[in-house]
C-alpha cells in the first residue's frame, strides 16, 4: 500500500477488524470518493462507550474538530443526557477524520434514526460546514407493529455532505430510474423511460428470510446502498464504511464495479463480510482469518 493509497493496489476490497478512529488515523488524506455510514445508537456496545468524553488539551490522545487535539476522559455511568452527550464526543473525531479522507469530489452518507437525527445535522454542520450539507435521504419502509399513540415512525435518515460544493460528485444519470406513479399522465416515452428518485426513498427493509439476510443484526438494504453508491461514486472509484457490520456496502460496491474498505471493530462483523464476500475476487483482510466464518456460511444457507 503506499502513502496515497487506502487500500492495496491490486484488490477490489480490504476488510479490516478494528477500531474505526484507529484505522481512520492511519489512511491518507483525500483519498477516497465516498464514506457511507451506519453506527449504532443505544446498544450495549454504545453503552460502553457512553462512559468516555473527550475535552481539549493541547497534549490529549486524539486529534479533533479543525486538527485540535483532545484527551480521552473516563466518566462514570450516565443519565440519559449524558449517554446522548457521549454519543457526539464518540461520533466527532471521527467524522472529523472522514471528512480529512474524503477527496474534494467525495461525498459522506451518514445514516442514522430519527431521534438522533437532529444532534447529528448539528455536528455535521460545524464539522463539514452548513454549505456542504446536500440532501436529508428519507428511506421509508412499512414493516413492524404500528403504534396507535401517535403516527407510527416507518423511517430513517440519511444524511448527505460533501466535501466541496464547488466540486463534488454526482451522476443523476447513472441511478436507476424509477416508475412513475400515474404513467397514463406523461406519455409512453416518459413512462417508460421511468423518473429520477426524489431524496425520499421507498424500500422494504430486508426481508427476514431473503437471499439477501447474513443474520447480522440492523443490516441495511443492498438498494439503498445500490443507489447512494450510483450516484455518488465516479466510475472504479473507492468506497469506504467504517461502521461496516455485514458488509453492505462493499457488497454493493463491489457489484457496481468500485473498490471497497470495509472497517468493523467486531468479529462477528468480520466473519459475516468474509462470509459474504467468499465468492468475490480481490479481497484483502486485515485482522481476520478469512477462512473463519463457517457459521456465516451456515447462515448464508438458511437464508
Ligand atoms: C448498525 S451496524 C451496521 C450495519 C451495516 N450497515 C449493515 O448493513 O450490516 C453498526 C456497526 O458499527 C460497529 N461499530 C461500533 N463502534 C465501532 C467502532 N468504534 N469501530 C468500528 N466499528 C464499530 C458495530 O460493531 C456494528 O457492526
């Protein structure tokens, strides 16, 4: 791999098993075309993780927010407040280092649940710039109980910032086009050419018995990544996850024809992706034994 390069020259893909501001810390700048995120919220590993802040100090651990360092500080078990304030301090340096690995054209999708959305918008304002902030993705699906105490929540958000207004990447010709709702109204042309998807993205969620299932929870839809990457990413370019779980995105970006880093501090995560890539060309892993993932495999075959 030299300097410039995120991943080695000759593989279509790299998965690595590790800390994702670890691994972030290592690549080069402005050197990939596309990050799509997904991270968890609330789980028991976010519970952990609630017990750390990070505060300014010339001399701290990590680099931050505008290259100022920061030290990692143990606090004790939290309220509420404080679970979602450590949510931010875990997601800021870290976005930070995404948006220093981005190239000029290249595009962040972060995709995240309603609740937290907002906080979110915040952070990545002040880390990318409010004039970078290109869409609010609506992924809507109608699976699941609804509830009758108000209107049942059926989506999640994805939000889209680019590196450089000026310069980023998008090809509204290479999506998929999609029906229209009342054909009969444009004309046989129109129709069968199909529309442009709006930023509100119908899709199901990923049926409990599909071909598509790995059995990795909270994994995400090949379509909705299908889509983000036809968009966003320029023809062979190199698309990264850092919260990358079952690898959907690198099973996506390896179907359209890009290059992939796939990066997850799990080895559950790790065996899935070397189970759901067994049969594709290039892979390279870093941290995981590729040849460890017979129960993948079993739950490829009940899938
Ligand atoms: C919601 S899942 C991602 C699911 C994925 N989009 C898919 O389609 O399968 C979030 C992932 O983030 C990983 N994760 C959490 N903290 C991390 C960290 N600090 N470094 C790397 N991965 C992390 C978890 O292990 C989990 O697999």
């Amino acid at each position: 791999m030299t300097a410039a390069e995120p991943i080695p020259n000759a593989a279509r893909g790299l998965v690595v098993l590790g800390d994702n501001l670890e691994v972030l810390s290592g690549l080069p700048a402005e050197s990939l075309d596309l990050i799509y995120i997904d991270p968890p919220f609330n789980t028991g590993k976010r519970q952990t993780l609630a017990s750390i802040k990070t505060v300014r100090d010339e001399d701290g651990d990590r680099t931050g927010f505008k290259g100022q360092r920061y030290r990692t500080v143990k606090v004790g078990t939290s309220s509420y407040v404080d679970i979602h304030d450590d949510y931010l301090a875990f997601l800021e340096p870290r976005l930070a280092e995404m948006r220093r690995v981005l190239k000029s054209t290249g595009s962040l999708y972060f995709h995240i649940d309603y609740r937290e959305v907002h906080y979110c918008k915040v952070l990545l304002d002040l880390i990318f710039g409010r004039d970078c902030f290109l869409n609010e993705v609506i992924w809507a699906y109608d699976y699941g109980a609804r509830t009758n105490k108000k209107w049942p929540p059926k989506h999640d958000n994805i939000l889209v910032y680019v590196r450089d207004p000026a310069r980023y990447f998008f090809d509204a010709e290479a999506i998929e086009r999609i029906p229209y709702m009342a054909p009969g109204l444009v004309g046989p042309d129109k129709a069968d050419r199909g529309k442009l998807p709006t930023d509100t993205w119908w899709h199901t969620i990923v049926p409990t018995n599909g071909k598509e299932r790995t059995g990795y929870p909270n994994q995400k839809p090949l379509g909705i990544l299908r889509r983000a990457l036809q968009g966003s990413c320029p023809e062979g370019g190199i698309v990264a996850d850092f919260f990358a779980g079952s690898g959907t995105t690198g099973a996506a970006a390896y179907e359209l024809g890009h290059r992939f880093l796939m990066v997850d501090n799990n080895p559950e995560a790790a065996r899935v992706m070397a189970g759901r890539y067994a049969h594709f060309d290039g892979i390279n892993y870093r941290g995981v034994n590729p040849s460890d993932s017979d129960v993948q495999t079993t739950l490829f075959a009940a899938g």
